[in-house]
C-alpha cells in the first residue's frame, strides 16, 4: 500500500447497500503483512449461482485453477481472498494450500469443496501457508454482516492507493434488484483481464449459465479495455455471483442471458463493471493522468482495438503524457507499430477536441498553445481516426512515471 | 544528447580504419539545434552494391519510403542522414523534402537521384526544411575523407550517449576485407528493428542480391533480437554497401549468398552487426543494467523469441531488474501472458549461474543473498527452460529507470 492516494481516486465513495444473501468478514491472518487485514470471507447463505472470467496467462495461479475447476458445479457458497501472497508457480504446495484453505472454507461455512472460491494476490513464487487461514474462517463466519463492502474492498488492497467500490440497481421484470462490486488492481494490469480481482454480487435471482453470458460479454468493453503496464497478472480472477433472493419480492428466474427481461440489468452490470475498470486505472501504479484512447476509421472494431491498446501500452506514449507533453508523433509510432491496416496519410489525431493532425501531416491550424491546455488536465482524451473503415474501440490507460519505476524497483523489499 | 554517459557504455573505441572507396564529412545545417553537427555524407566514388532492412511500421517515414523505391536500381553513390528531425508523418512535403535531399545530393556528388539514400532521425511530424541540405553538400563532398568514422557515427546521434562503432575483418577467396559499421539508437526501440539508423559499409566485391541476402539474416538474432522499450520507429534502417575495391587485390566477385567463399565475411558481418546492437542496448535511454534473456526448451525457435520478448519488454521485469530485485515471479508473469506454450510446471529460471525456480516453484536450494550478488552486477544473465522442446533465442534488453521516464517525459521541449 501506498502513503498518498492517487491524484485521479474518486471524490468520494457510494453508500454500498446490502446485497441479500451476502455477508463478509475480514481479517489478519498474518500472511505477509503484520496488523493488516489480509483475508476476506465472502459468505452465501443458500447457494448462489456463479459466473467467473480468469486471467488468459498459460501460468495462471494455483486459486485460478481451482476457480476455473469449480466453475462447473454452478453453485457458490463462499469465497476466500486474501492478499500478500499470490500462490503464483508455487507447484505441488500451491495446490495442496488451495485444497487446504477450501477444506478450512467448508468446515467454516458448512458447503462442500466445491461450492468454494478462492482468490489471492500478493508476491508470486512464494509458498502460501493456508494452515493460517483454519483458525480464522470459522469466527469470520460467525461474525460476517451485509453491510461491509467498503471494508472489504480495503482487505484485498496491494499497492492499491483506494478501496475500489461501484454499487447499481437495476429492475427485472418489475422488481427491482441491487449490483455490488469491489475491485482490486494498481499494478500487472493489462487484458486479458484487466483487474487482478474483482467480486461482484447480485441479489438477482439468475441461472449460472446466463451470469456467465452476461459476465463474458460484459467484460470486453470493461476490463478488457484498460491497461496500466500491458503485464497481465497470473491471478487476474472476474466473478459474479447471484444469490436470487430477489425471487422473494416475486422476480421470475431468469434462466438464459437473451431473456428481454435482462436489459435493465445487464445495462446496470455493463456500467458497473465499466465503473469498477476505470477505478483500476485511476490507480495505476504512479497515475497522475487518465488517458482516454478512442480509435476510430480502422479495418474493423477488433483492429481498432488492437490499435488503441498499441498506443495506450507504448512507453513512449506513456511518458510524453507524464510529461504534458503533446508528442503526436508518437501517436503515429504506436499506430505504425501495431501491425494493423493503417494509411499515414489518411490518419487525424486529437488531444481533447484538437486535431493536431490529418492527412498525413501536422494540422495547418494546429495550436500548440491548445494542446498544451488539454495535456495538463488530469484526463487526457486521445482520439485517432485511422481513416479506411467503420471499426471503432475505446481503452483506458494512464501515464508512465518515475513512481511507477520506483513503486516496482522495490516491490519486495 | 545527454550530458552523462551510459554506465553501460564501452571502455574504449575500436580504431576504425578507412574503407577504400568510402568517404564521409559532417557538417552543421542548423536542422533543429543550433551549433553541432546534424548532417553526414556518406560518399561513394565508385558505384557500391548496396542492400537495406527497414522498419516494420506501417506509417513509415518518407526517406524509408525513398530508400525502398531506390533499393531495385542496385547501386549507391551517397547517403544522407541528418539528426533533429525524422520527416516522418509530413505529408506531402516529407515526400518533397526527400526529393530536394536526393537532387542536391546528386548534385553535389554528381550522380543518379536514385543512387542517393536518405536517413532522418528526430521528431516526428515536423516539417523537414530540405532547402539547408542544398548549401552545404557540395562543400561536404569536397571535404570528406576516409578517416572519419568515429565523427560520423557522432554526427548521427540524438539522445544516444555514446557514438557506436564496429569494425572487423574477413578474407574472401584469400583477399583481407573490412567491415565497419556505425549506429544510433537509444530510444524508441524495438524489433523489428531494433535500432533506429544504421550504416555499414565494406571494401568486398560483392553483387546486391547476395549482399541483400546476408543482411536480411543477418538482422534476426541482432538487431531483430534487441529492444529498449518495445516502440518501433517509422525510421528504422540498417544499410550495407559494398564498394568492391578489394577487387583490386584480387578478390573474385561474389554473386550469390550461397557461394561457400563467403563464410569468413558472413560470420565477420554477423558478429559486427551484433556489435553495434548491443551497443545501442547498452544505450538504452535511462539505461543501468544490461539483460541478456535466453529461453531454451519452447516448442520453437520462433516461440523461444516471442517468449524472450516478453520478457525483455515487460515494464516490471524491467523496473526489478533496476532496483536490483531478484523477482522471478514476474518473470514468471511474463512466459505466461506471451501467449506461447507453457507449462508452469516444467519452468525453470536462472539469474547468472543461480536457479531460482524449477518444476514449477522455488529451487529448495535457492540462495536469496548468491541471486542478489547477481543482480548488483552491471550485466544481468537471465535463462528460462521451458521444458517443452528443442526452441531456443536470445534477446537483449536493458532496465527500466527514472531517467527513462525523466527523458522521455520532455524530449520535445
């Protein structure tokens, strides 16, 4: 954790409400960190339903593969995160915690194995000592409440400058439903996913398979569009649970995601997990700027993404803006680099609403004076027509500083 | 320019003898700054054999654009290259700047337009005012000499902190060659290419075609196998010309890439071209450490590199490794998010001669103290065996610093 919170936090916190069905305790359990809550229970009281989005790395994390094992039987009942230790390449050890830490889960909670979920997050390649977790998940359990999702987002904090919260409400055929969600990121953040964790709930009362139709689609847009360092953690775990106790004022289950029931509610999630996205990158290691990338005029939507993600990853690109500095050039650069279909005498680049350049050449109207202006804002939009089609994308970065380098130069120690 | 040299730079400079049939002279057009050199001619006497690898941009710079169109034609009489400004994204006038170049050039010289090869390097998307080239080429030609290497890889730099040059010798058919090259590089590099400009040149007589050969092999585990900072110029370029005065002592003409004569001088090239990349990594922008990443045991050799490139181009491996941390986890990291096979299981890691990780966790025989002596040296060796298959590549990289960021941050101003 950091001292001084990120220039770009949010002003202020949501009230976070109580989602039915669900109820959390922290606490230290000594992983890494002395007199700092590490672990976070996530408790369901009848079974809810389960959707899960993990890391694309083909190294991910002891807890993903258990995760991603799970996944199938449909039904959650609790979830374990803890931070200081990633249980990342930890081999034959890192399996057998995450069989510990779900054994001490099941006994805490009274659910099976597999009705666990488990996420860590800290140091990767150290062993994870689970026997810690055994002494304190039963009292967790007793002593977990509903009303603590800002606590909770605290207790999964790393380098994180701000617990990251996003509360909706939504309306499923007439009754009306709430969408909490917390996240974690600052550092080894890129697509795909974005975050490193994130645990999003629903009081909703919808079938696993249509939560994971809604959670896939809804993390492109999201997660999938934002990036700190282009280094995707080994960890990087999505999930969205549903406890269904909205059946209770009378909603019908909703079985499948193309249900016209749904809209409400996955507008409500879409922006939701979009909050949550930003939030990550607004605490970006060393941020100081937010950079807005829109892409516009490319081959097709995936090209242009591939586009924005080239230049919202470039260093130099990242640095120029650290730098207030309207480097344009560079926009070119990362554009040429990306190995998409590009014309550089059709491309037009903007900072803000200044168009510094189109047609292949500097705007004859350019101001430096107004590029300047918008370059020393806090959020920077960037917008790139590529000039040969329709596709179209947007992604989230933020500046590369010397506080990145040194938050990362000593990160162990 | 910086004020400070590399810690990385060499000891000392190679004297660098003539090459019969080349000759050079800077001077100081006042293209961006004011009171040095920022322009080189290259002259050949002679009608030299000429062969080029350029960037992979797709938004190349108009001299790149120029060189490529000249490149069929086979022959070079001059090169121009001039620092503070890339004519790269201007448009028309880029076009017309390159024209201007070549025609007072030719002038100067006295030969084709299309036997003139341009190089710019600097800002990209500032017009280029070709009319300052126009007074002092002529006075250029008639100064310049054979014993001017050293100044002419001096008059080529930008932010690099060192001049870079190589010089070796080769026999063919029992006539001694020479090879010399000079590069820049420093920043915004990347493969493919690695550096920005690069100029070779060689007293062997040998035919376009088979030089054109060498080079494009040439190029992979050299300059194609460095990176700073994962950004690719629009102006990348390495040119090689052969001006064929070892013919006067005999040496046969070389026609084809595959005649077995050729062996000493493609070893002799290869190892010069290797040189002057490492060079440019050690220039580095900010740069403190060298790292040399080999991966062994991947499915290919081509799946070897793109892991190594992962590696080498992964801002936290690269913060560590400046602040001297031993964290394989990220490396780790790394191997996983390049998409290629892995099993993170069958990895193993090394810093210098120490394993840090095999089969999947921690070496049990791992020295914290023996790994960190190795990461307070100036030269940082890293393998990772995959222990997939037979693939195998080496790159070459160098730390992430603050004064990365500190240069790149305001390099316009």
């Amino acid at each position: 954790m950091s001292d001084s919170v990120s220039p770009l936090a949010p002003k202020s916190y949501p009230d976070m409400p109580a989602i039915r069905g669900v109820r959390m305790a922290t606490a230290a359990a000594g992983i890494k960190y002395k007199n700092r809550t590490d672990v976070l229970l996530m408790v369901f009281d009848k079974p809810a339903t389960v959707a899960g989005v993990f890391t694309r790395s083909k190294c991910p994390s002891a807890p993903v593969d258990f995760c991603r094992a799970n996944l199938s039987h449909g039904v959650a009942r609790a979830v374990v995160v803890n931070s200081g230790n990633a249980n990342a390449f930890t081999g034959v050890r890192g399996k057998a915690a995450t069989e510990l830490t779900a054994k001490s889960a099941s006994e805490a909670v009274g659910c099976g194995k597999n009705e666990v979920y488990l996420a860590s997050t800290g140091v990767i390649g150290e062993p994870l000592d689970a026997t810690k977790f055994a002494g304190v998940l039963g009292d967790m359990n007793s002593g977990a409440t509903g009303d603590f999702w800002l606590e909770a987002a605290r207790a999964i904090m790393t380098t994180d400058t701000y617990p990251k919260v996003a509360t909706r409400t939504a309306e499923i055929g007439g009754v009306n439903v709430t969408i909490n969600g917390i996240s974690k990121g600052a550092g080894m953040i890129a697509p795909d996913m974005a975050t490193m964790l994130s645990f999003v709930a629903t009081d909703a009362d919808i079938a696993s398979p249509a939560l994971q139709s809604l959670l896939s689609a809804g993390v492109g847009p999201s997660f999938n569009s934002v990036t700190v360092d282009s280094d995707t953690s080994t960890s990087d775990t999505l999930m969205l649970f549903a406890t269904g106790a909205a059946a209770e004022d009378g909603q019908a289950r909703i079985e499948t995601a193309d249900d016209p029931r749904l809209a409400s509610f996955r507008a409500a999630l879409n922006d939701l997990l979009k909050d949550l996205a930003l939030q990550v990158v607004r605490d970006g290691e060393g941020a100081r700027k937010m950079v807005e990338i829109t892409v516009t005029g490319a081959e097709s939507d995936a090209a242009a993404k591939v586009i924005a993600l080239s230049i919202a990853n470039s260093p130099l690109v990242k640095t120029a803006i650290a730098g207030e500095d309207a480097n344009w050039g560079r926009i070119v650069m990362a554009v040429g680099k990306s190995g998409e279909m590009a014309d550089r005498d059709r491309l037009a680049i903007w900072f803000g609403d200044v168009r510094v350049a189109v047609d292949g050449e500097r705007d004859p109207a350019y101001s430096e004076a107004a590029t300047t202006a918008v370059m020393k804002e806090q959020d920077i939009p960037v917008k790139v027509d590529i000039g040969l089609g329709s596709g179209r994308a947007t992604v989230w970065t933020c500046d590369l500083t010397k506080e990145y380098v040194a938050i990362n130069g000593d990160y162990r120690s």
